[in-house]
C-alpha cells in the first residue's frame, strides 16, 4: 500500500515540485560554475546533480510503480493504458540519467552532458504534470 502522499494531490504535487526545483537549482549551478570557468567544481556538481535525480526524482518513481500505479490501476482499470504510458516516462529518465553517468565517465561534462540534463528537466516536468492531472485530477462525469 502506497503511503497516503502519493495519493493526495496537494502532496503528490509538493513532492514533484520539490524534486524539479532542487533539479533546476542544481543544473543552474552547474551551468554558471563552468560560465565561471570552475570546471573541477562543476564536474563535481554534475556527479551530486546526477545522484539528485537518481535519489530524489528516479526513488519517487521507483515508489510510484511499486505502489501507487498498481494500486490506481486496481482501483481503475481503465487507467492501465494510462500507468503505461507514465512508466514509460520513468523509464526514459532512467536511461537519460544512465546515459548521462556514462557520458561524465568517458567524455567528462560536455555541452551534450548539459542537454541530456536539460532533456531529464522537461521529461519530468511534463510527466508529473501529467501523472496529476490524469491520476490524482477530479473525476470526470
């Protein structure tokens, strides 16, 4: 059984805005320690912005699947194409974070390391807007 914040909107809501603002905040940071020409430090903020999204955002959506999908989908099967579709989001943050981590591995922070976290930022952005409006909005007649 999901805990009740995954089911209430206002919290779920809190939840996702906490984790896209400390993303957005962490990626700016990154942004303006390499316009700063800091680029050991901002590498080394591009490792913590990426185990940001890994244990704020991608843990979220762990507990979101392990959960709160199966038990909407229970409650509403009709949703299940729907619960698809919103895993199917998590999943390409996944593999834009994973694609990221190799990237930093290989090639170091790169303008295209810089896109992918950019890309992550909008994928979820739309994903939670989404997931609350078709998961947690009001019921329709």
């Amino acid at each position: 059984m999901s805990g009740p914040s995954l089911r209430q909107k206002h919290a779920h809501h809190a939840i996702h805005q906490g984790g896209l603002s400390g993303a957005i905040t962490k990626t700016d940071e990154v942004e303006e320690l390499l316009a700063a020409r800091e680029f050991e430090v901002a590498r080394q903020a591009a490792d913590h912005l990426i185990e940001y999204w890994e244990t704020r955002v991608l843990s979220h959506a762990d507990a979101e699947e392990e959960d709160f999908y199966k038990e909407v989908v229970e409650q509403n099967p009709h949703l299940s194409e729907t619960v698809v579709k919103l895993t199917r989001d998590h999943d390409l943050l996944r593999i834009i974070a994973k694609d990221i981590k190799q990237m930093l591995n290989d090639e170091g922070l790169t303008p295209e390391v810089l896109q992918q976290f950019h890309a992550l930022l909008v994928i979820n952005a739309i994903h939670s807007r989404d997931e609350e409006r078709l998961l947690l909005g009001e019921p329709t007649i």
